[in-house]
C-alpha cells in the first residue's frame, strides 16, 4: 500500500527542510512512503529546497494560483502516481509530521474515507480569543450543516483514502476545508477526525490575511457549497418563510377588512401578495436547483470514472 505526503508551498524554502525531516520513514500497513510537493508559484527558491531533499515529485505553479487550486492539482498527481493513501501536510511545519500514522490509521482500519486532524484549537496559545471563538463557531456551523462530527473543520491535515480523492470534487479556489467536508456525505464519504500536537506557529497564516476578509470568504464559501449540494432544502426554507409571511400579512388584512372594513390596511394586502409571488417564485427556483443538482452529480459521476480510468491503468 502506497502513502503520498502532498505538501502544498508557498514561499517555504526556510520550513520546508523540517517538515521533510520529521516525516515518518516507516508505518505499519505501509509499504511505500513518498513526498509531492506543489509549489504554487514560489520565488524564494521552494522547489530547488525540495530536490535537493529528495523530494519525490515536484509540480509548480507558474504563479500563485491559490490553495484550493493547488491542492486540486496534488491530489489529481497523486492518483496519477499510484496513492492508496493521501496525506495533505502544510509547508509551514504548523502540523507535526509525527502524528501521521494516528491520522491514516482510521483508513487502513477501514472505518473512514476521510480524517481529519483535530488542532484542539482551545489549548494553542497562540490563537487569539477571537480566533478561537471563530473557529468555534465555524466548526459548529460546519458540523451541522453536513451531519459530521468534525471538530477542527478548518484544520490542512487531512488524510483521504483513494476513494475519497476520486470522488471528491473541489470547485473553489480560496480554500477546500469546508467544501471537502460538506460534500462528503452526497458523496456517501465517512468523515472521522484524530486529535493531533502541533508545532510552534513559524509565521503568520497567510489564508487569513484579515479576520473580516475571513470571515466573509468562509460564510460565502459555507453557504455556496451547502446551496449546492442542497439546493431545494435551501430554497425550500427561504420560500416557506416568505410565504408564511404573505400568508399572516394577508389573514391580518383580512381580519381588519371584516371588523373594520380594512381602512388604511392595505398596505398589508400589498405586502402580503409581493411575499406570496416571491415566495412561490423562491421555491420554484429550488425545484429547477434541484434538477440542475442531479445534472451536476451526473457529470461528477462520469468525472469520477474518468480518473478512475485514467489513473488506474497506470498503476
């Protein structure tokens, strides 16, 4: 069985030679252990660092495309190159390489698709109250939302079984934290996370440029994702309360229209037939998400056997 430590890098020259020092040379239930690193679009010499470590396979970025975009490309190079196992570690030595074997072992047990290292982001000192809060909350937003357990859902060290990396399928370019994670059960992927040590933080996050900016890219990327994956659930809910809405605006006017003759309440009326109109046009909208939904899983679903074509008869 076949483990690929994809390292994504940006600018790591100086942290990269720790982090390939402290992985593991040997794990039970593994045969062969290599290194991928995707360096997108370093220009402090990322990817010279890395051959010279012995790293073995190189891809850059001609520019900085992002991390969603890179990990997209490691994880499609690692299937090209013969993965049972996939590691996702960051270049940054923010994750002790150590814990690896803890991370893989749900996969090798067969009892998940997916693990996730949980930071324990409460006990590291380094995040600030606020930070902790978010993440707090983040997760928790998360956990609902895709019907897991996830306690860390922001956390990079990952691990995903040959499976899980065929059927996922990331479409944004800032991060696919929360969108591996929130399509993971349409894909029916089982989500188990390990609580995992971390290292001293050696620079700034370079995702979270600012905590508004964060918070912003988060919410929008949640929502998206979930609205995707659950289109009529969604459009359901914002057209029930709509039309609810419509419906007691229009039971006051007509309350008043028969003790009162309704002088000076039909404002009400008024509202209540734009609430209406919009609502059954909202749950309208959900009915034709839906059907693009199944559409879209087609398409997924034929992705899906052509990477497994084109992967498999290379191994």
């Amino acid at each position: 069985m076949k483990l690929i430590v994809q390292i994504p890098c940006y600018n790591e020259a100086q942290t990269l030679p720790l982090v390939i020092a402290s992985l593991p040379r040997q794990i039970g239930g593994i045969d062969c252990i290599e290194t991928l690193i995707i360096d997108d679009g370093s220009n402090d010499g990322t990817s010279e660092v890395a051959r010279s470590l012995g790293v073995t396979y190189v891809l850059r970025n001609k520019r900085n495309l992002g991390l969603a975009f890179s990990f997209r490309k490691a994880i499609d190079a690692a299937l090209h190159n013969g993965a049972d196992i996939i590691v996702n570690l960051d270049g940054d030595n923010q994750y002790k390489a150590s814990e690896i074997p803890a991370l893989i072992q749900p996969i090798l047990d067969g009892r998940a698709d997916m693990v996730v290292g949980d930071r324990r982001t409460d006990t590291i000192s380094e995040f600030s109250s606020l930070k902790k809060l978010l993440q707090k909350l983040g997760s928790a937003v998360v956990r609902k939302l895709s019907d897991t357990q996830v306690r860390d859902t922001t956390s990079g060290f990952r691990a995903f079984s040959r499976d899980a990396a065929f059927k996922l399928t990331i479409l944004g370019n800032y991060t696919y934290t929360h969108e591996a994670i929130l399509q993971a059960p349409s894909k029916g992927l089982t989500i188990v996370d390990v609580a995992i040590e971390t290292n001293p933080k050696t620079r700034e996050s370079r995702l979270m440029r600012s905590i508004r900016g964060y918070i912003a890219f988060s919410i929008a990327s949640i929502l998206r994702i979930f609205a995707m994956y659950n289109p009529l659930r969604v459009f359901l809910q914002i057209g029930g309360i709509l039309l609810f809405l419509g419906f007691a605006l229009a039971v006051r006017f007509l309350y008043f229209y028969l003790t009162t003759g309704g002088a000076g309440k039909l404002q009400s009326l008024i509202l209540a037939a734009i609430a209406l109109i919009m609502g059954g046009m909202i749950i309208l909208f959900g009915l034709i998400a839906d059907i693009i939904q199944f559409n879209r899983r087609l398409l997924e679903d034929i992705l899906e056997r052509i990477k497994r074509l084109e992967h498999d008869t290379l191994r």
